[in-house]
C-alpha cells in the first residue's frame, strides 16, 4: 500500500458474512464504531439488510434498514397490517463471486446486487462518519484469501472488483484491500515481543482463512496464506440438513400418476441450508411449487411446514436457533433444538459428539489448509511459536482441537471473536498510510 498525502485519515473496515466492524487509529490507539439501537451498544452491526413494502400496491414505498434496525424491523412486521410486506437477505459477501447473481427481484423490483451490499456499506459509512468526527471516504477493506464459491484467482478479483464497486457507490472515494488474516496477524503483532512464527486463523461467518507470518517485535512479514470457503455457515447448513430439512420434507414422497417421486427437488433443500439463499426463496415461483407439492405429497403437513417457513419469512428466526444450539454444544455436551413457529415446531435433543459428526468433512477441509499453509512456507509444524485463532467459529471445540492437537494447547491463543479483524486493518491503514 502507498503513503497517503491526503489529510484524511484512513479507517479499516471488516465487512463480514455474519457481522461488520469498523475501526481508526487515532493517538496511537484503535477506536471501534459503536453501533447501538434500542438502549444496546456493541463493536459490530449484523450484515443484514430489511426491505419492506408498505402496501401491495406497485406503487407503494419501499424502506430499508440494515444491521440491528433492520432486525427490530423485521420483528416488528409480525405486529403490522397484512398489507405490509418485509423481505430480509443476509449473508451478501457470500454471493461477491457469483457471476451468474446480478440482481434479485423484491416486491417485483429489480434490484442490483451491487446496490444491496452498498446500502449496507452506506450505513457503515455514516455511522463511522459521525462517531468519528469528519467524512469517511478512505478505507482499508478486509477480504478473505479465497472468496465464497470461489474456484480461481480470477473468480476471487471478480469478487473484489465488485466489493469495490459497492464501497465506491456507497460514497468511498478511495479503497485498499488486506487479507483478513493478515490484519487479524497485526492485531495479535500489537502485544507480541522478539520473534515468532505464527499461525493465524480467521473464522468468518461464510469463509476460513490462515496465514503464517514472521513476527518481530510487533512488524510482521507474511510467509504464505491460503483458504477455504467454508466455516460458521457451512456448519449451519449441517445443522439444517440433518436436523431440520427432514421435519420439512427433504425425504419425503409425492404421487406422481402411477410411482412416488421425492415431494420437492433437493436444490430448495440446498437453498434452506445457507443464509445466503434462503432469503431468496421467497419469490413466486417457489412458493407456487411448494402449494402444488403440498398437494401431491404423501406428508403433507411437512411441506406445508416448510410453505409456512418461506412465506412467513422465518429465516432469521431459524437462524437465530441454529446459531443457538451451536453456541450451546461449544460450552455443553449436549444441548436442545427448538423452534417454534406456526405451522412448524421442532424441539430435540442434540448431543456434541452428534455435531461433530456432521461437520467432520468441513474439519477435514480446514485441517488440509492448516497443512497446505505449512508447506507453502516450507516449514515444519513444529517450528510454529503460536497459533492466533479469531472468529465466531474458532470458539467450536472441534475447530479448536485442530489446533491443540497439532500444536499443542499451550501454544493457541484467541482474539476477540468478532473485532480482531478490524482492529487490525485499522492499525494497517493507520500506520501504511500516514494515519494514527
């Protein structure tokens, strides 16, 4: 990155799957916005983003909220006149190298999916711009070593590219990206003394991320990184697939004139498991397919279940219990399931060592590129002084083990889950570029 002549300071942005953070070296210490809504403040805002429709007139207006707002709203919908229509989307950073994904239809207006994510970052932006005192238009943006669905480099620069479009469109006049890594390696370098070999994992909500790096005396040189797009959402969709997709209707039959055929393709299925494209079942077509299935199904009630789930917009609400139950198996053996709508309740017991059969595969994914980061650098496992875990993620027990096993327990310590990224792209554009 180049030296900034310009008086304005520099300000790191972590724009997460899950959640974003925004940070500023100022005096010689980071300052995190605070975003607060209903008396509650915090270091990060949800990466959501509220439509809503106050009529089912063409014509009518559409509001949008993003972050805690968005969720308030979206709550308080349930309480509104039937006439008003909400449409929630999360998880946008995962569709950044989706070609095929230019826009979507809500409220039968096209949106570009450029225009969604900039809604959010004009958010980020204003609020930063107020709690910092002047008018935030340069930033260090984080950005994962491979992006969600990503199979190339070229795939990971398209990514890029359009994350920058969105930053410009949403009022940045100038943008430098880091490897999320990379920035969580300068906020774990702040505190380190002489030299280390370190080891960094970045936890995000949709991908995983390591790098290893030569730390000395607060400096680091970083020796190779790599990543996977997988992580907290890839263990959502285990906990979708095996716990709730069946109670839904994933094994279920329909007639179809003289044989039984499965009630739904699997691709609704695939959609229900990830944030990211659940919201975007929610349309016309797919609710059409789910009426005529309920018809023809031999279970019925499990298809009207899942109809109940679209149509009501309830995926924040299983959201919120997938997340529940995995926060609870990281601190108990085993933990209960529950979600309680109106024409689906499911409630069961789940234990840990269940769990982590589920997402055996995605542990081994993330083992391999704990090793393929090794042999890039050439070096022996042994030889790794530390190992820096941050993200939501990294506090799974079975993550963690990964690591302790490989390196022993000692040796891996943990950063703030939710703000070590940011915090180290704010010391990285504080320092690279003339600012703190």
């Amino acid at each position: 990155m180049s030296v900034a002549t310009n008086a304005t300071p520099w300000i790191g942005i972590d724009f997460g799957t899950t959640n974003s953070s925004i940070g500023l070296l100022r005096d010689g210490a980071v300052e995190l916005v605070s975003f607060g809504h209903g008396g509650a403040a915090g270091p990060s805002s949800r990466s959501m983003l509220y439509l809503q429709k106050g009529g089912k007139v063409a014509s009518a207006k559409v509001s949008v909220w993003t972050g805690a707002e968005a969720i308030a709203q979206y709550l308080q919908t349930d309480q509104m006149d039937d006439a008003v229509q909400g449409r929630l989307v999360q998880s946008l950073k995962s569709y950044l190298s989706a070609r095929d994904l230019t826009g979507t239809e809500i409220f039968g207006r096209q949106y570009r999916f450029e225009d969604l994510v900039s809604r959010m970052l004009k958010d980020l932006r204003r609020a930063a711009s107020a709690q910092f005192g002047f008018d935030v238009t340069r930033a260090v943006v984080g950005r994962p070593v491979t992006f969600v669905g990503a199979d190339t480099e070229t795939d990971n620069d398209f990514a890029v590219e359009r994350l920058r479009g969105a930053l410009v469109e949403a009022g940045f006049t100038d943008v430098e990206f880091a490897l999320e890594p990379v920035a969580a390696a300068a906020a774990y370098a702040r505190d380190a003394v002489g030299e280390q070999l370190v080891l960094i994992g970045d936890f995000g909500g949709g991908t995983t991320d390591f790098a290893l790096l030569r730390v000395v005396n607060g400096k680091q040189r970083v020796l190779a990184s790599t990543g996977v797009g997988l992580a907290g959402d890839a263990f959502d969709a285990r906990i979708v697939r095996r716990l709730v997709s069946p109670a839904l209707g994933s094994e279920s039959m329909a007639r179809s004139l003289d044989k039984t055929l499965p009630a739904l393709p699997a691709w609704v299925y695939a959609r229900l498991e990830r944030w990211h494209t659940l919201s975007f079942l929610r349309t016309h077509g797919v609710r059409e397919l789910l009426r005529t299935s309920e018809m023809r199904a031999l279970e019925p009630e499990k298809i009207k279940a899942l109809r109940s789930l679209v149509e009501n917009d309830l995926g924040y609400h299983l959201h919120r219990a997938v997340q529940r139950l995995k926060v609870d198996l990281s601190s108990a053996s085993e933990a209960v399931f529950r979600f309680d709508g109106d024409a689906f309740k499911l409630q069961e017991t789940v234990r840990r060592a269940e769990f982590e059969s589920w997402i055996e595969p995605d542990l081994q994914r993330m083992e391999a590129a704990v090793e393929a980061v090794l042999r890039e650098a050439g070096v022996n496992g042994s030889s790794v002084d530390r190992v820096f875990l941050t993200g939501g993620t990294s506090l799974v027990p079975a993550v963690r083990r990964i690591f302790s096993s490989r390196f022993g327990e000692r040796n891996v310590v943990t950063g703030e889950a939710f703000t070590s990224v940011a915090y180290g792209l704010a010391m990285l554009a504080g320092q690279d570029l003339g600012g703190g």
